[in-house]
C-alpha cells in the first residue's frame, strides 16, 4: 500500500478544521463536554487575535474572547451549523468587541494619572524572537481605517474566506474584497515609508 507525501494544500487543512470545531460546536449543542472543550481549544487562537486586532487593545484580549465564548455558549442550542462555527464565533466576536466599545463610551473618563499599562509595556522584555515584528505589525494595522483592518484581520490573519467574512461582517463580498485591496496597497506604502525613513537616519 503506498501513502502519498504530497503536503496537504493549505486551503484544505483549513477546510478540515472548521468542519471539524463545527462538528464539536454541534455536538456540544447537544451537550457533549469534551466536544465543547474541543470546540475552544481550536478556536480560542482565532477569537484572541481578531478581537486583539478590531479593538486595537491587547491588554482587553483575553476579557473580550472570555466575554465572546461565554455568549456562544449561550447562543448554541440555536447553532444550526449553516456556516462554519469559526465564521459564527467571530461575528459573535465582532459585537463582543462593539459593545466594549459602548461601555467604554458610557464610563467616566480616567483622571490624568500615568498609564501603568503603558509602563508596564515599557519594561516587557524586547529581545523575544518575533516581538519586534509583531509590534510593528500592530503598528502598521492600527494605521488603517477600522473597516479596511477588520476586513484584512479577517482574511489575512484569522483565515477567513472573503465570502466568510462578508458574512462575519455583514456586507457584499466585494466590499471585501475592495477593502483588503485598499488594505494592503496602504500597508505597502507605510511599509515603503518606513523603509525611506530607517535609510534616511542610516
């Protein structure tokens, strides 16, 4: 018996894990435990960096993602699978995200004190493998108008297919599509910046 080696495309792979954390959401509808632990374990990862990415709060991260499973769990008995349960989870996610937002707008404003998240930001350790890249990539993100990020994160960090997040996000396709073009095409050129600006001060 031969067994191909060929590597799965990525697109398949993807393919198979949605259907599968769909099946766990499903079965932990019907009140399966292991299938519900199952059901987090292979999405937590997407949730916590979609909502890190829309609400432009790394701090808030691990809250938001509690905050948008909690709801998920209380929304499964009205699972019907119909779509993939990560498209679900994130659009759950996405107004997770926005009623922070309103809470936060609804709350007194701070008095004018020193930022501890900022000082505790200041003394994390810099020379990680990745770090660097990573707040930089969070840099050039939080630079995009919130429409053109959210539907970039989607698809080019979360995974999504343009179709899943026109779904996620509630628009046609092609204004998907429209905004992940403009996306990049403003990364390329904060980028191109940014490599003008390091030469320059070589």
């Amino acid at each position: 018996m031969t067994t191909s080696v060929l590597p799965v495309p990525p697109g398949t792979q993807r393919a198979a894990a949605d259907a599968a954390a769909t099946a766990w959401a499903l079965a932990a509808r019907n009140g399966d435990r292991h299938a519900a632990e199952h059901f987090v374990r292979a999405l937590h990862g997407d949730v916590l960096r979609y909502v890190a990415h829309l609400s432009g709060d790394p701090q808030t991260a691990q809250d938001l993602a509690q905050d948008t499973f909690v709801r998920a769990f209380d929304s499964l008995p009205r699972f019907e699978g119909r779509a993939s349960a990560r498209t679900w989870l994130l659009s759950i996610a996405r107004r997770a995200v926005a009623d922070s937002f309103r809470r936060a707008a609804a709350r007194p404003r701070p008095a004018d004190t020193p930022d501890w998240q900022a000082v505790v930001e200041r003394v994390q350790p810099r020379g990680l493998p990745g770090f660097d890249d990573g707040i930089a990539l969070l840099d050039l993100l939080a630079a995009l108008p919130g429409d053109r990020r959210e539907a970039f994160v989607l698809t080019q960090v979360a995974g999504l297919s343009y179709e899943d997040a026109a779904r996620c996000i509630g628009c046609p396709i092609g204004t998907v599509r429209s905004r992940v073009g403009r996306a990049r095409a403003a990364l390329g050129r904060l980028l191109a910046e940014a490599d003008d600006a390091s030469r320059t001060a070589a």
